[in-house]
C-alpha cells in the first residue's frame, strides 16, 4: 500500500457501494475523515447514514456551512463555536448587532448554494502558531483563545470549505454536498463559555438530516413540542412565572401552580409514610466547616452560594445529606433500629450557569423529593430493590415509560478503591435482579458514590432525568456513622440518597409536556368549572359548586353575565376536565350535565351521582386505571 492511500480509495477498494454512501470511517474506534491517510494496520469500517456519530458529523459540517454563509453575509461577524448538538446543531457569532429571525432566509439561501457547489471539506495539521496568527489577523479573537488553551502537545488542526477556515478537530463530511437536507430554527442571545460576565454573542440554532423524510418528521415533532412548551402553558394556565428583577433560574408559582406542587407533594408524603421513610427538615444554610468535612467544599463548590453569618462562613446546602447524618448521630443506634429512610422535601439551591437555564426543567434553586436510607451492609440490596420497586409504581401512576443507567466513579472522587467496587456492585446487582435493560456511563457517577439514573420517557420520546439511587459508603465514613451489630460491635451503616421524581420543578414542567396542560383529574388544579347559561341558574350554580368543595372536589362556578360560548372557551383554554353547564332544564330537574374537555356531553346527573363518577378519576393515575 503506497503511502498516498486514503481511507476513501481502500474502502473503495472493498466495497465500493457502501463507500459511496460513507460519510467518514471508524479505524480502531477512533472517527476520522475519509480523506486521511490509510492506517498501516488495523480495522477501517465505514460510517454510514444511519450510524450514531454519522448525524453529529453531518450537522457540524452544516454549522461550518452557516458561518460560511453568515461570513459572505454579514462582513466583520466574528465566529466563535459551531458544535453539534442533540437534534441539530448551532454556532456562536459576534456581531454589530444581534441576528433576528428575519435573517435566517437569506443565511439559507447562501448555504444551499455553498452545499449546491459540493466543496470538499479539507483538513490540514497545521502549526499552532501560525494558526493562531493567521485567526489573529482576520479579526477572528475567540478562536485565538480557543488556540491559547489547546493543550500545547495537541495537534492543530484547520478545516476548509470554499471560503471559509475553522479551527476544528473533525471529523467532517467529504464535501457539503452531502448534506441532504437542513432548516434554520431560531436565533437567541448566549454569552461566551456560557459565562454572563463574558460578551453576549448572538446564536443561530438549526438542524440537518440525510434526506428530506427525517427532516419533515423533525420539524413535525418540533411543531408539537411548541405547542407542549410548559414556559408558555404555565402562563397561559397561570401556574407560574419567572422575572428578570428577581433573578434568573428563580420560579414565582401562583395559585393554581401551588395546587399542583401540593398535589404531588401530599401524593410523596403519603406514598413514603406508606413504605416506612420519616419525614424530616433540614436547614438552608449549615456552617461551610461541614461542607469541608463532607467533601461538597472540595469537589462540589462551583454549584454553591456562600454567605456569611456573624463572620462565619455558611454554605447555602445544595443536597440534603448532611443534617440527615445529623439525625442519625444525634443517638446510639442498633442494628434493630436500621434501616432508617429520612426523607426530606428539600429546597435547593445550585449554581447553574445563566445559558443553560430553561423554564421549569433547569433552575437554580428546586426541592428534591430526597431521602437518605441508612441500612447494615446486608440490607443494602433489598433496599435498592425496594426503591426500584418505588420508582416503577410511581412512574405507572403518571403515565411514564422509563431507562435506567449505571453512572461509575467520576474523575474527581472520594473515598477508597474497595468502597466504590462494593457500590457499584451492589448497584450492578439490583439492576440484574431487575431484569431491565440499562446503560453504563463511564465516570458520571456523584463524588461520593455510582448511581443509578432513571430518565423518564414522554409523550414525544424525549428522556428525562428524574429519578437516581447512589450507594455511598464514604459520608458514612467521614461522618463517623455507626451502629451497634447483634455481636455487640460498632460497625459502619451505608447510606443510599436517593430521589423518585428528583426535582419537583422540573418533574411539573415535563408533566405540563407530558398532557400538553390538560392534567388528568387527579393533578388538575381546577377540576371543575360550573357555567350558568342565565342568571335564573345562579342561585343553583353556587349550590352545586359548594357540594362539590365540600366533597374536596377544586370547584369554582362562573356566573358572569357573559354569553355561555364565551365562557366555555375560557375554561377550554384553561383545560379544566370538566364544565357543568346550567340552564333552566338543569335548574328544574335538580341535575347537572357534565361536559368533558373533549368537548363530548355526559347525560344529565344528579350531583351526587356526578360525584360518585368523579371518585375513582380523582384517585392518582385513576383515569389511567380506569381506562385499561
Ligand atoms: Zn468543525
Ligand atoms: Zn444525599
């Protein structure tokens, strides 16, 4: 083989239709362009169209297509980074002023050009100072601070099509034509590294697929997403509200927001009491000496506020851990005593960065349905268990499917060798019993232990954090956490932290997603709504609408002097499960007729016997019950 060969020319050589279709190659597991040289050893298999890495090659060879167009475009913009994201993709540029919707047109109509003209995407290794003094003089200053800090042993590499150079690692599509088929989406406001200090650039979102088909049933899915966007059903809903006076990540919940976290926070209380955890409450702010002991100092500080309290320093807590430890020390206890399951309906407050924050699913301060299981080392299997068995019938109840991971020991840890094998394989052992499938990441586990994540699934297939079990074997250590075992000996307990729903405030924005705001009966924060056709209905309206409060149903009548249509609208939009309608027939008869969101009509009832059908759809997840 002459050293001329290109991986291209020997997949060529061995299989020249799938060649064609390649987009890049995989040689001993590392993805690399098609034109680089031909290894002298080793495996070259072809990536294809339909392969993982293929999607992310295409749309970031796409993102280097938009800062070509933008660049012919918009002379003096400066580029920042065009990664490849989950479904798509965007770069950052900084500009005289910010990108609006009202550009994208243009920007693609240059980009099918640049991707019409087929240019060969072209790698070069080059040296890194001149690299950067060639970014330095065409104005382009984030790339020379994205030079500055490559680890100085990498390799500088550059990436041209037609006009345009990026500084990039690759890999890269063959030639821009063999981009299928793109949409550009959005513009929004992100500052540099994600850092609000830092300048704000302006941000062009967009997406790409191999054929036209995938990308038609993406925007479609997009559609449908919008339409489900809990930012804008929590305000149309009057649920709850976010204000830039007050701070970015801080969620304000109104009335009807409140009925719902009460909902489901009285759902948690009963739900734990019923599997043997204690409630218990712990402060916000603990002194930083404990934070120290813990280890949240050394390896958790970036997401902490501090602040100061008679000259001592205090940590704002970001977990509930430590004064759960608290209450297990405040006694001698007994192996007869374990297991104990704190659990806690703890606020926290973690440091997000601002671009990362989004409505109700990333904030920076959120209560966690936490709890710590403190238990002898025999335990610690049906006790995981128990909690798995807890996060199924809890799932069931809201309606979600879900996938477990297995996240292993993170670069910067505590504790020793032996506890994170005895964790992780305890972990490991309840994800067999389990019988389900589940991934490993490798090194995404907490400081202080591996864990199990659970991601729901919603309607529209996208996961979602929420439930995690972590097995810690250290804080029990640091702590100095011991029980009396039956030979009389003080032996160390385990603690499991643990979350079902996880964040409360995130769990109610996927739930929003989840049922595009029309809740079932139970989460509902108004579950009827009495509309009077007259005033003649007045005096009845308010009659039914106090029975049913006094049967705990979340009643409220309308009787304004408004055309019925009107009202029902309203209450449409509002998505409450069910109008009671009165007319002067419904006045006579002593009944009510029932009408269902849907639109569709029950037959006149009487209230008790309306009441009586409402029982078993107000229990949690009883409409799902009922249906099957
Ligand atoms: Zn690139
Ligand atoms: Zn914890």
């Amino acid at each position: 083989m002459s050293a001329a060969t290109t991986i291209a020319e020997v997949l060529q050589h061995s299989d020249p239709k799938t060649a064609r279709r390649a987009v890049a190659a995989r040689v001993d597991g590392r993805v690399v362009d098609l034109s680089s040289p031909a290894p002298a050893e080793g495996q070259v298999e072809p990536v294809l169209p339909g392969d993982p890495e293929a999607l992310d090659i295409l749309r970031h060879s796409t993102a280097h297509i938009m800062a070509e167009a933008v660049r012919a475009l918009f002379p003096g913009v400066k580029v920042a980074i065009g990664p490849a994201i989950d479904n798509g993709f965007y770069y950052d540029f900084e500009y005289q002023r910010a990108f609006t919707p009202e550009d994208l047109p243009a920007i693609e109509e240059k980009m099918a050009e640049i991707i019409k003209a087929n240019l060969p995407f072209e790698r070069r290794e080059v040296d890194r100072d001149q690299a950067r003094q060639s970014f330095a003089e065409g104005g382009e200053d984030y790339k020379v601070e994205l030079i500055d800090e490559l680890d100085p042993e990498a390799q500088v590499s550059t990436y041209t099509q037609g006009e345009f150079t990026d500084l990039c690692r690759g890999p890269h599509l063959p030639s821009t034509g063999r981009v299928g088929a793109f949409k550009l989406l959005s513009v929004a406001g992100a500052y540099w590294r994600g850092d609000e200090r830092n300048t704000m650039l302006s941000r062009i979102y967009g997406t790409a697929f191999f054929d036209r088909k995938e990308l038609k049933r993406h925007l479609n899915f997009l559609a449908e997403a919008k339409k489900r966007d809990h930012r804008k059903l929590g305000k149309q809903l009057d649920l709850f509200s976010f204000h830039e006076e007050l701070g970015a990540g801080m969620v304000v919940w109104h009335p009807k927001g409140m009925i719902l976290r009460n909902i489901i926070e009285d759902f948690e209380r009963k739900e734990h009491a019923r599997r043997g955890y204690q409630q218990v409450s712990g402060p916000q702010l603990l002194r930083r000496e404990l934070w120290e002991k813990s280890g949240h100092f050394d390896h958790y500080r970036e997401n902490m506020y501090f602040t100061e309290i008679e000259e001592s320093a205090y940590g704002i807590k970001p977990m509930n851990c430590l004064a759960h430890m608290l209450i297990y020390k405040s006694k001698v206890r007994s192996y007869r005593d374990l297991p104990l399951r704190y659990f806690e309906l703890g606020l926290v407050h973690r440091h997000e960065k601002s671009g990362v924050l989004h409505g109700l699913t990333r904030v920076r301060a959120f209560t966690q349905d936490d709890a710590h299981i403190l238990c002898t080392p025999d335990q610690v299997a049906d006790e995981i268990k128990a909690v798995m068995d807890f996060i199924t019938e809890v799932m069931d109840i809201f309606g979600f499917d879900y996938t477990m991971e297995l996240s292993t020991r993170p670069a910067k840890s505590i504790g020793s060798d032996q506890d994170w094998e005895r964790a992780t394989a305890a972990l490991t052992a309840a994800l067999e019993l389990s019988g389900r499938d589940y991934d490993i990441n490798e090194g995404d586990g907490a400081f202080y232990g591996p864990k199990i994540d659970v991601k729901l699934q919603d309607a529209l297939m996208r996961h979602w954090q929420c439930a995690t079990i972590q097995c810690d074997f250290t804080l029990p250590e640091r702590f100095d956490l011991t029980f009396v075992d039956s030979d009389g000996e003080r032996k160390r307990p385990v603690m499991l932290h643990r979350v079902v729903l996880g964040s409360i405030e995130r769990f109610i924005g996927v739930l929003i997603e989840q049922y595009a705001g029309a809740f079932p009966l139970w989460l509902a924060p108004e579950q009827v709504r009495v509309l009077t056709v007259t005033e003649r209905a007045d005096q009845w309206a308010e009659q039914v609408n106090q029975a049913l409060r006094d049967a705990e149903i979340r009643s409220s009548a309308d009787l304004r002097n408004e055309k019925l249509g009107a009202k029902v609208r309203e209450a449409q939009l509002m998505k409450i499960p069910y109008m009671l309608v009165l007319g002067d027939k419904e006045v006579a008869q002593s009944k009510v007729t029932p009408r269902l969101r849907s639109g569709k009509n029950l037959d006149a009832m009487t209230i008790d016997e309306f009441i009586a059908y409402l029982a078993p759809l107000r229990q949690p997840g009883g409409e799902r019950k009922n249906q099957a």
